[in-house]
C-alpha cells in the first residue's frame, strides 16, 4: 500500500494504491493524519482509483477520518473506487453515510 497525501488550501487528497488491510492500515492511518497535521484542512478527498482491496482495519480508518471532518465542519469525498471496493462501502453501509 502506498498513500500520498497533497493539500490545497483547505482540502486534503490522499491517493492511495494497493491493499488497505491489517499489516498496511498503520499506513493508511499515518497518511491520514499527515493531512490532518495541516491545521487549515477542512475536507479530505481520498483518491482510490489504484486501490485494490480494504478490510475492516481500512474502514476503521476511513471512518476515524469522516468523523474527523464531520467535527471541524467539512466535507468527504471518494473518489475512484473500483467495483470490488465499493461493493464493500454497499455491503458496510459506508455508501450511503458517504452519499456514494
């Protein structure tokens, strides 16, 4: 798994590549709070065009996220997913809380 987080302003974008799971969701989680670390990020975009899998460990995460953003006022977003990904967001309810 590979994340690479940008800022622009207020909106953070994190693309991430590979598999989210148990060994590599430590990762995604430092990712996140990189963006975070920039006190003027309001919203974050995760860009998962090149994502293969997430487990439950990477929804934890993208969960710690949304609540992080919901908190400070600001917005969600996802991007890119594949079918077999967001057939996980559909199955965990993730979809709909996202609005995906």
């Amino acid at each position: 798994m590979e994340a690479h987080v940008s800022v622009d302003g207020s909106v953070a974008t994190i693309a991430v590549s590979g598999s989210i799971n148990t060994n590599t969701a430590p990762d995604f989680e430092k990712a996140v709070g990189e963006a975070f670390s920039n006190g003027d990020v309001t919203s974050v975009v995760f860009d998962f065009s090149d994502l293969e899998y997430i487990s439950s460990a990477g929804l934890r995460v993208l969960m710690v996220a949304y609540k992080q953003v919901m908190a400070k006022g600001g917005t969600l977003a996802i991007e890119g997913s594949s079918d077999e990904v967001m057939e996980v967001f559909e199955i965990t309810g993730i979809a709909d809380l996202l609005g995906l």
